[in-house]
C-alpha cells in the first residue's frame, strides 16, 4: 500500500519547499532519452565529504538526514509526508484533500456524497460516491477543477491536442476525467504532450494553492428535451399521489416508533444511572433536553455556531431561554463509536464533580439524534492560544503555571480522589477547556477507562487517543494504568512550556526531529531557558519552568514504573522544596524492559493490540 506519492511530472519542477534546504547539498539533473524524460540526484564533488540517510520512522515518515560535523549531530534537511494530504489516498475514492486554508480538509467532488454520511466535515478514508450513476447514452459534460494533483492510476497518451485528449476521454465511456499538460519547450528540447486519462475511482487527489494542474471530471447532464410519453404523463402523478401517501403513512408510524425508542433508550440510560453502585446513594438527578429546544438553541445547527469538532462529532454553541449559554456535542449519526462515547460521558462526568472537570448539564436523545449539553466554556480550549501565535502572548507564564496545575489537580481527581479511578486516556491540549478567569477544565471522557476495587492496570485491544500523546506501552501493547495519563500529562506540560505542538517536526536547525527530543537535548546540555516559549520569556519565572520541564520530562520516561503518581506531580508543582531526581533519555516507542526501580508499582504483561484507533 503506498504512504506518499509525488504529483504527476508537468514540466514544473515544483518538487516542494523542502528544495531551498538541498541546494547545497544535493544537485537534479533532467534527462531526455528518446522517449524517456527522467531525474536523477547526485551529490557534489568536492574536498569535502557530505553524509546523508534517510530514515523511516514508525508513522511512516522518510527523513532526509545531514551530518553536521561543526554540530556532531544530524540534522532534518527534509521530511514526506509533510502534513495529511501528501499522504497517499487521505481522503478516499473521489474524494480530495483541500490544502488551500489555513486547516486542510477532506471534500467531495461536485456531484458526490461522502460513502458514510456520519463522516461529514471529519477525515473519511472510505471516500465518497456519486449521487447519480454516470449515464453516458444522456450525454455528458466536463467539469474543471484547477490546482489539482491529479490522481493515480492513469492511463497515458502522448502527442495529443488538448481537443483530441477532450474527444478521446468524451467518446470512452468509462473515462471518468482527464488532464492535459504541454511539456514540449519549457524544460526540454523536443515536442512532446501529455494526455492523461482515467477509469474507475479517483484516487489520491489534492487542491494545492500552487502548481497543480486543471483536472476534468465527466459529470451527468440533463436532458431537459427528453420527450416523454403520454403514458408516462398519466401513469407518473398516479405513483407519484400513490408513493405520497405511502410515505406519510410511513412517517406517521416511524414518529410514534422513533418516540417509543427515545423513550425506551432514556429509560435505560436513566436505568444505568440511577441503579448505578456509584450513585444509589445520592440520588442524582440528570436532566434531559428536548430536542427541539437544543435545536432552537443552536440556531437548528447552523455551521456558524460550531465551536469546534469532538472526537466524534460537532461541538455548537448554543443559547437557552433566559440567556443562558451553553456547548453542545452531536454525535454522528449511526456511529457505533459514538453511542458507546455518549454513554460513557453520561455515565462518567454525572459521577465527576471538580472544579477542573468540564460540567455535563444533560442530554437529549431523539431517535438517532444524541446529543451531549455542557457548560459554555468563553474561551475554548488550550490548543487555540498556545500554538497559534497571534494569541499565545494572551498566556502570560503566570496564567500557564495555574492550567499546568489545575489540570495536575484535575488527574489527581480522576487517578486517587473521586470514588472511582478513571483513565482519561486521550488528554491533550484540545481536550483541555478554559473558562473566563482561564481557569483549565478537563473534558472529552468518551474513552474514559474505569477501574474498579485495587486494580492498577488493565489490557485493552481497542486502543484508542492520540498520536504523539499515548505511552509506548499503550500503543504497542494495550497496557492502561494511571501511568498512561501521566505520559500524556508529560507530553502537554511541554506543550504549554514550549509553545511548540508534539505532532510538528522541530526546526532542523534545532538539530531535533521532534519536541521531546528536542526537550532531552537541552536538558542534557544544561540549555533549559532555550525551550520557554520566547512570547513570555520577559514574564517568566526561569525557576518554575525549569522545574516544570523537569518534572515533564520524569512523566515521559519510557518505563512506566519510572513516572511519578499525579499525586507526586501536584505536590512537587506546589512545592519547590521537593527534589526532583534525574530523567533518563525519553524514547519514543523503545523496546520495553522494564525493571522494578523507579516510581509507582510494577507491572507484569503480555497482551499485544489487536485495534489501534488514533485520532
């Protein structure tokens, strides 16, 4: 299966930004050979030896690496993929990956529906279908899409007019687009076209905001000079009062059926609640929100109201009568992932109550509508200010210190204070809200774990968060504990430090890949400062973070007997007379060989991951 496919050669050599930082190490050459055009890359000659390797990481990311001897070390000249729609098939058959905003997103050609309607507006690998079937005997128009990377899988023809290309794919029916370049002087010498055709799905395709091409896609055209019959003028209005009536019948019924299921379905989530051990004695009364009043609230979903996008559905933001704001989560129609969410946050967060806990104010269920009605956060989450650099001045080091330590006091609530253990497993700095005062509130508890009695871990083989945030030995092995939640605190503690996001590939003049290695690097060089973020390091105070990064880099350690109890982590945040001890090298997904040292108990396992769902 292919991970990252190159656009189709156009005679532009637009081979991506990463060029500007090869010019002085690596040189192209264009041969033309009869009927071959091809490149080849060299190295210089010279009196001095440059090294190079690639390297392939574990997501599936080739790295161009350079030795720097006045450094010792390699530094990044390159990586592929770059950002999701240079992976290859991203957003599925017929579907394209718009990378012309400032956030890319998956689309469907004109006259296409997503496959899996659930998946609008999110990343949908199943791609999408026609609305129509193509009816060639109609006739057919061309639709043009410009800025293209066309798709893989063509069919290719030279020494073709623009015209004849048209005609060639025009009169096959089961071409279903075709793109054309002229290659003949630009680069070059000699006279060649390049007439590219398809059949079948579309795959692999992006809108670039420079150096694409113009894609034709055949679509449906209607033949409005059809004639018809002056049976089919009689029969037509029969069927058509006949299937009316039918369908109101039919809809009559499905409202007193969908009615009976909505109440049968709050019955049991009612049930869950009530009879649960955890609440028998505090009779909590969870409130339920009519669906046409969450609708009026949000103004019937209007996209303008959305707020953001949850693991598994659309977040708006709503009003209730007497002005009362809230946030509500509608979770995708006919997701199997989504019900077993919706049920978890009921049953989680009417059992939670904290200070750093996102409040749920209830629920609504209406047929295959479930929707999730929180407190109305002001200022969103964590991620919108600490990696967006026109805000993430607004956090002052003061105000950062105060949502490191709430979140810590949040976890401590989950692992060790309430009456149940929760594992959050997918904290991150979007699951992180901020209220008016900044004050940090932990939410998404859709794939909450709940130990019960003195267990300390457990296996799982659906394991499910995100990338760059989950331990080695959860996602490679399913392993849960509170020490999950503690890696993933680690991570998001040098996220606020930094202001750098762990998925994001460092500057390679950093001589670091990505933010915790760049972490450990000056950290063993005794180079710390360098990490605060530099839109606070006039407010700072050096001594906390340092200490923060410190007590970040013992959550990340490898082993998770060596990571600190949230319990640890709060009174060390408090509490500047604590020593802290020394980090070991952090690695990303290391053999595991764990021994008995270090904090917090010692685990035994074997269980390997069957499913890996991350987002």
């Amino acid at each position: 299966m292919p991970h990252r496919r190159s656009p189709v050669w156009n005679s532009y050599l637009i081979l991506g930004n990463y060029m500007d930082n090869l010019n002085s190490t690596i040189y192209m050459a264009i041969n033309h050979d009869g009927d071959e055009v091809y490149m080849s890359f060299g190295m210089p000659t010279g009196p001095f030896t440059v090294l190079i390797r690639m390297k392939i990481d574990y997501l599936g990311k080739v790295n161009m690496l350079s030795w720097q001897s006045n450094m010792s070390a390699w530094t990044t000249l390159y990586s592929e993929p770059a950002h999701e729609c240079n992976v290859y098939g991203y957003c599925g058959p017929n579907g394209y990956c718009d990378n012309t905003g400032t956030v890319s997103a998956c689309k469907c050609l004109d006259g296409f529906v997503p496959r899996d309607e659930g998946l609008i507006n999110r990343q949908f690998s199943l791609g999408c279908r026609r609305k129509k079937v193509l009816r060639c005997s109609h006739g057919n128009n061309f639709m043009i899409y410009p800025d293209m990377k066309v798709p893989d899988k063509f069919i290719y023809s030279r020494n073709r007019s623009f015209d004849e290309c048209t005609a060639e794919c025009r009169s096959n029916c089961s071409c279903v687009a075709y793109a054309y370049s002229n290659i003949s002087i630009r680069i070059i010498d000699g006279d060649d076209t390049r007439c590219l055709l398809w059949m079948g799905e579309l795959i692999d395709m992006e809108k670039v905001a420079q150096g694409g091409e113009n894609l034709y896609i055949r679509t449906n055209r209607l033949n409005g000079n059809r004639r018809k019959t002056n049976i089919l003028e009689i029969i037509l209005p029969a069927v058509a009062s006949l299937l009316m009536l039918i369908c109101m019948l039919i809809w009559i019924c499905g409202i007193r059926g969908k009615q009976e299921g909505n109440e049968i379905f709050s019955e049991l989530i009612l049930g869950d609640i009530s009879t649960s051990c955890e609440l028998a004695d505090r009779k909590v009364e969870f409130p339920f929100f009519s669906f046409r009043e969450i609708a009026s609230a949000t103004n019937n979903f209007s996209d303008s109201n959305i707020l953001g996008q949850g693991g598994f559905g659309n977040v708006y933001k709503g009003t209730l009568e007497g002005n009362k704001e809230i946030a509500v989560k509608r979770l995708c129609k006919g997701s199997g992932q989504g019900v077993v969410e919706f049920k978890n946050e009921v049953f989680l967060i009417a059992k939670l109550q904290h200070r750093n806990l996102v409040k749920l104010l209830g629920c609504c269920i209406h047929g295959d509508e479930k929707l999730l009605i929180y407190e109305y956060l002001p200022n969103k989450s964590l991620d919108a200010f600490i990696f967006n650099a026109a805000r993430n001045s607004v956090l002052d080091w003061t105000t950062r210190f105060k949502i490191i330590k709430g979140v810590a006091r949040g976890l401590l609530y989950l692992h060790q204070d309430s009456r149940l253990t929760i594992i959050h497993r997918d904290l991150k700095a979007s699951n992180v809200l901020l209220d008016a005062e900044m004050h940090p509130k932990i939410s998404d508890f859709g794939t909450a774990r709940i130990f019960g009695g003195d267990e300390l871990q457990t296996n799982t083989t659906r394991v499910v968060g995100t990338y760059g945030y989950m331990a080695p030995e959860y996602a490679l092995e399913g392993i849960i504990s509170v020490k999950s939640d503690v890696y993933s605190f680690g991570v998001l503690l040098l996220e606020i430090v930094s202001g750098l996001k762990i998925g994001r590939a460092i500057d390679p003049t950093a001589g670091s890949s990505n933010l915790m290695a760049y972490a450990w690097s000056l950290w063993k060089d005794g180079k710390t400062d360098d990490l605060v973020d530099s839109s606070i390091i006039e407010s700072c105070s050096l001594d906390e973070a340092r200490r923060c990064i410190h007590i970040a880099l013992l959550s990340v350690q490898n082993n998770p007997n060596a990571r600190p109890l949230m319990s640890w982590v709060v009174s060390s945040l408090d509490n500047k007379s604590i020593e802290l001890p020394e980090p070991k090298e952090p690695m990303y997904f290391a053999h595991r060989n764990y021994g008995t040292d270090g904090a917090g108990e010692s685990f035994v396992d074997d269980m390997s991951v069957a499913t890996l769902e991350a987002r």
